[in-house]
C-alpha cells in the first residue's frame, strides 16, 4: 500500500540527462522536492517537463545521473506509490467511468475488492462524476474525462502523485475546480508535481522550477521568483523572461 506519511523529500535528481537519439531533452538536470507540496515544472513546449516526469515514474532511464522518487529509484516496485496522469488521457472508451477507474485501481494494486469499491467511488465523487458514473467514456466531454482521468491517478491514494499538462484545454471554470481538487489532495499530505506552460497554473503552485532546453534555471516560490527581478508589481511571466535573460547573458 502506499506510504501515505512519507516525509523527507519526495523527489530528488542529481545531474539526470535523457537523449532522443541525437536531441538533449534533459541537460545535466538536478532538482529536489520536499514532500507534501505542490511542485510545478514551468516552461515552454520542449522544455524538457514531460521527459523529466516519464524519468521519474520510471518509464524512461536517464543516460547519465540519477533519479530517486520517495527515496527508491523509480521502478515496477514503486508503482503503487504513484499516481501518473499524463497529457492525453489513457482512458477506454467503450468502458464506462466506475469500470475506467476500478481498472486502474487494480493496476495500482488494490486486490481487496470491498476497498477497491471504496476508493472507486471516492475518486469518482472527488472529481464530482459520480452521477455520470456509469456512462461510457465516448459519451463525456473533454472537461469530464480530464475529471475521470484524475480519479485513476488518485484512486490508490498515492503518496505522490504526477500531472503532466493536467489543465490544458480545460475551460476556466473546470480549471479553478482541478486546483480546489489538487489543493485538497496537498492538505492530505500527497506531493504533486505538476508540468504547465501556463502561468496561472504556475501561480497556484506552493514551488516552482523554471525550465528551458533541458535545464532547471531558476526555483522558489512564485514570491521569490517575482521579487528576484526587482521589478516591484513582477508577474511570474516577468520572472520567467528575467531568468531567460539571465542565463542567456551568462552563455555569452
């Protein structure tokens, strides 16, 4: 089962790079994360966030350096101790919501049938699609099988959990409801480390790391990183394009 009262750091890379074939997608990339935060991974397309995440819930090795998540490298044994939502959603269409989430619950581990029934309708009823529970997932809308693809994340009750774009195309009403649902999650003392190129999403994070080609370039809380520019009144955009400045400038 997992370790819900995990303390120490959630997260910790030391000088992790990843190649495809000739393209550097991670850098020399190191980073730690305490546990029981939300931890976002900031910048652009091809940044490198996706890869990194893969790294850590053991789908890819690094070439060089290495990666421990909840103090293990990353591997089949750890799986029960995350919870991976990724970009495009990896639900059955022809199943319906409960059958989409009891199936990924078993993936995760969770033999005893009559817990099983427990955490399925708890995730279900945390992502508010209780009432479309047993429609298909061809009959939901975009918004609503983001939703369903969250309760697989979370139905094992993971320690750490993983959110790859988890906001994108998301209208804003639904995107103010997923961070009541994530900040929910942090008070119960799971780690989220979420990717996004948005800077609202950066902005309801408890710490960030700014990434570019690979690299980590800067990381704080969103206050730290707007005060660094000495800007007074800095948005985290402001911070971002500082920082971009700044490594540039210290590469010519």
């Amino acid at each position: 089962m997992a370790e819900k009262n995990f303390t120490g750091l959630a997260v910790e890379i030391n000088k992790a790079s990843f190649s495809y074939n000739n393209i550097k997608a991670l850098d020399g990339l190191s980073l730690k994360v305490p546990a029981g935060i939300s931890f976002g991974l900031l910048g652009p397309n091809g940044a490198g966030k996706t890869t990194l995440i893969r790294l850590l819930v053991g789908l890819l090795k690094p070439k060089s350096g290495n990666v421990q998540i909840l103090g293990q490298t990353p591997s089949r044994k750890t799986t029960h101790n995350i919870g991976y939502m990724p970009q495009l959603h990896s639900l059955y269409a022809e199943l319906s919501v409960m059958q989409n989430v009891n199936f990924f619950a078993q993936i995760y581990g969770l033999s005893n049938k009559h817990e099983r029934a427990q955490r399925v309708e708890e995730a279900i009823k945390l992502v508010n699609m209780w009432q479309r529970r047993k429609d298909s997932i061809l009959k939901l809308s975009g918004g609503m099988k983001q939703r369903v693809s969250l309760a697989c994340a979370v139905v094992h009750n993971p320690p750490l959990l993983f959110l790859d774009e988890p906001t994108v195309g998301l209208d804003p009403e639904l995107r103010v409801t997923f961070w009541e649902h994530f900040a929910a999650l942090t008070q119960q003392g799971i780690t989220l480390i979420i990717s996004s190129h948005t800077m609202d999403d950066a902005a309801h994070c408890d710490r960030l790391a700014f990434m570019r080609d690979g690299k980590v370039i800067a990381q704080g809380t969103p206050g730290e990183l707007q005060q660094a520019t000495g800007q007074p009144g800095a948005t985290l955009e402001d911070a971002f394009l500082y920082f971009i400045h700044r490594e540039d400038s210290s590469d010519s």
